[in-house]
C-alpha cells in the first residue's frame, strides 16, 4: 500500500503497512490487542417552547491502541491519526505489556452479515425540512389540548464509522448509523402542571421518523402520558406485588439483572451473581437474552468493538444462569469464549464487556388474566431513572407511568411510585410471565465506569411479587 493510498474510509493517509508493524510492536509479547480507529459526526436540533433551542453538529475522529497483559491493559488514544501519534501511542501501551511471555489471542472469526444500512442518516432531510417537522409537532401538539402550555421536540442523528486493525492483519469495518425522534408536552389544569414523554429510533434512517404518521403518534402519546399525571394521586408506600408492563419496563431487568452478568464482575467477583453458574436464580420459565443480532435496533452490533460479530446469547434459561457477556480479556481469563459484548463509547475509551439488546422471553400467560390476578399492588408501564449497586444488585427505580390496582380492577394513576429492591431476589418473585414480550421503542443508553453506549431492553408483562414501593405513607 502506497503512502497516498487512504487506510481509512475517510480522510486519512495511516499507511495500514505502517500501522499493522507498529501495531505489533505495541501487543510483541502480550495475550491481546487492536487498533481501533474511528470517524463520527453526529447531527442535534431541539424546538422548545415555540422556538429553535439548539442545533448542533460534532464531528470526531480518531484511534485507540491497546495492548493487554493477563488482568493488565495498556491504552492510548488520539484524536490525531497519524503515524508519529501512533508511533507515541505504542510508547504507553508498551508499559502494560513489561517483558512479555504472553501468548497472541485468537483472531475473532469474521462475519458477512449486516445487521444494518450504511447510509449517512443526517442526508436524509435537509436542515429546513428538519426545523420545519420540529415546528409542525409543536403545533400539532399544541392544537391536540388546551391544556399543553409547552412542547417540546427534538431530533438527532449521527454516523459512526469504525476500523479494527488485528495483529494478524485483519482489518474489520463497521458504519454504524443512529436516529431518534422525542417528543414531550406539558399540560396545566386548575394550577396543576404534568409532563409527558415518549420518542423512538434505532440503527436506521430518518424518514420514517420525520414522518407525519409517525411524529403524531408520537405527540398523542406524550400528550396521554401528562394527562394521565394530571389525574395521579400519591401513590402508596409497603411492600406489595408489582406487575410491570410490557417493553420499556425492562430497563428494570437490565438494571438490577444484566449488569450482574456481565463477565468483568463475575471474575472480579464483584456482582451478586458470581460463582452461580449452572445454578436456578430465577424463577422457572425466566430465560433472559442479550442480542446483538437484531435488525436496525438502537443496541444492536454487526461487530462488536473489538471486532467479535455480534451475537444472541442465553444468559438464563428457564431459571438457570448459563452465561455471562463477555469482552476478550475478560473471556479469556475466565476460560470461556468472547461473547461479541465487547464495546466502548468512542476511540478514547478502552471495551469493556457490555450489554447490547436485553431482554426476557415471552410466557404462556395473557396479560389481562395477570392483571385480574391482582388483589392490591401497582402496574408500572413507564419508568425513568433507576440505579443499582451492582454487589449486591439491589435497585431503586422512579416511575413515570403507574397505577393502583384493587381486586384485578386498574384503578387511579399515581405519582411519585418508586419500585425498591434487589435483582437476585425479584428474579425468584416472578410469579407470572406474559405472552406479550415487546421491546423498547429504542430510547436506550446505559452507563457504566463513565461510558455510554446505546442500548435496547424489552420484557413481557411480568408479575413481581413483594416488592417495596416507596411514595406517600399508607
């Protein structure tokens, strides 16, 4: 390859010779490494309050090189793609390695399936169309009920494009796009104000977002969500059985479950669920997955950033732990194979096992048939934050979208719900599985050592039994 010849699918002249050798040098005598190079531009316009309240544009581009050495990494990143800040770059890593006597992973196999399009979302519109959308579901929204006094829109896309160079000089690509379209509204009524959610996209374009069909339901939705608030009286406080809607509710499950199995914690043995193995955590009829593989969702990954295809993984079935997620180093030193769960926010940050698409399988029960079942608890539909301590999986979720059941009858909606427990136990407490598995409408993203990284969730209903639900005294 000549020195004009571009390594990259951008604007770059790395000499991909060149960088394979320096590559080698930085991981000569250690278990692993990569190149990881990276360009991203992403695109934002929020309309807020009946007017234009940002539009943004970033662009980034750059590399990370990482060496590792049993449980120790050696990582430098540039936003420089240059043989001289590669060549700098190789200096850090060099210091993980020490005198070597490592053994060379095994290459990830290679895959030719796309899970997604290629094409740049941002192209799909052009600025005026955007602002222009933005303004109709202001109005639209407006004109739905006199009660909405604010609006509030926003649309953001964004084209992420990789290369993972390999010591054995395998070169993997991935481009990468993202879309989201979110709508809110708040309404006031006799002094009192509510607000209302909701939004969507995935790994796809942007027209089908833009797409009055679509943005109206969007804005009835949000508009439903705040009126539903308007009429919420405080919710009740004790220890009672919860059933949870379908879809956006599995953010609980990926919470207070999915970051317990994934394969950093469980080496450290650190997470609730370490040394469980082959052991019945969950109620029977639980399986739970973490897929990689589907089509166009917002956690979905051709490959993964290390250059492992993504893949569908059981991580409890009918009940028994039978899998973790896993990166390579973490695979490696626990004896087991890389689970394509390997990811990291940009070229800046090293990966680390992660979650992709979350989700629990459905069961035989109808969902009404759970509900009517319900003597006196809660049905949760909407959630915003949670938080969980990973050692001991114990978890506090706020709810956004709740209601108070009496005798199977779905009575008033309440406010202030927050649902309080642990992973390890409400996986035991599930006392029904519905028929309705949904995933979420790809609103994702989940946090975790100060990375972000888009991701999906979904569930069926579910019946938990004795959860604490913090709100007013009963």
């Amino acid at each position: 390859m000549t020195d004009q010849t571009p390594f990259r699918p951008f604007e770059t002249l790395l000499d991909e010779d060149q960088a394979l050798g320096l590559l080698r040098q930085a991981v000569a005598g250690a278990d692993d490494g990569e190149l990881f190079l990276e360009r991203r531009r992403s695109e934002m316009l929020s309309y807020d309050d009946g007017r234009v309240r940002n539009a943004s544009y970033d662009a980034a581009q750059g590399f990370g090189l990482r060496a590792v050495k049993g449980e120790t990494a050696g990582y430098a990143h540039s936003t420089e793609i240059s043989e001289a800040a590669l060549a700098r770059a190789v200096e850090t890593t060099r210091l993980a390695v020490g005198d070597g006597g490592g053994t060379l992973a095994q290459a990830p196999r290679a895959t030719n399936v796309k899970l997604y399009g290629d094409a740049d979302p941002m192209a799909d519109a052009s600025f005026p169309v955007k602002i222009d959308t933005l303004k109709e579901i202001d109005a639209f929204a407006r004109a739905l009920d006199p009660r909405v006094v604010q609006v509030s829109a926003s649309m953001a896309a964004s084209l992420q494009e990789v290369v993972i160079l390999r010591p054995e000089g395998h070169a993997v690509t991935d481009i990468r796009p993202m879309t989201r379209l979110n709508v809110s509204v708040i309404v006031e009524e006799n002094g009192r104000r509510e607000s209302g959610g909701t939004g969507g996209g995935g790994r796809h374009a942007l027209t089908g977002l833009i797409d009055p069909a679509h943005w109206q339901g969007l804005a009835r939705e949000a508009l439903r969500i705040a009126l539903v608030n308007l009429e919420a009286v405080p919710a009740p406080a004790g220890v009672m059985d919860v059933v949870l809607g379908p879809g956006w509710p599995g953010i609980l499950l990926h919470e207070a479950i999915g970051h317990g199995l994934e394969g950093d914690f469980n080496r450290k043995k650190s997470s609730a669920f370490a040394g469980l193995m082959g052991q019945q955590i969950a109620a029977k009829g639980v399986t739970v997955l973490d897929d990689g593989t589907l089509p166009d969702r917002r956690g979905s990954i051709t490959v993964d950033d290390e250059g492992t295809p993504g893949a569908k993984n059981v991580l409890i079935e009918d009940g028994v732990l039978v899998g973790y997620m896993q990166d390579r180093q973490n695979a490696r030193l626990m004896g087991v194979a890389p689970t394509g769960n390997g990811r990291r926010e940009s070229h800046a940050h090293a990966p680390m096992p992660r979650m992709t698409n979350t989700y629990m399988v459905s069961g035989e029960e109808d969902p009404k048939v759970i509900l009517a079942g319900l003597k006196d608890g809660i049905y949760a539909v909407g959630f915003g934050g949670g938080q969980v301590d990973i050692t001991n999986g114990k978890f506090v979720f706020s709810c956004t979208e709740a209601y108070q059941v009496k005798n199977g009858q779905v009575g008033a909606p309440v406010k202030g719900a927050t649902l309080i427990g642990d992973g390890a136990t409400a996986l035991k407490q599930i006392r029904a599985i519905g028929n309705d598995m949904e995933l979420d409408p790809g609103i994702g993203n989940c946090g975790k050592a100060g990375q972000w990284v888009p991701v999906g969730v979904g569930q069926p209903t579910l019946l938990i039994g004795g959860l604490t639900v913090g709100g007013a005294a009963a």
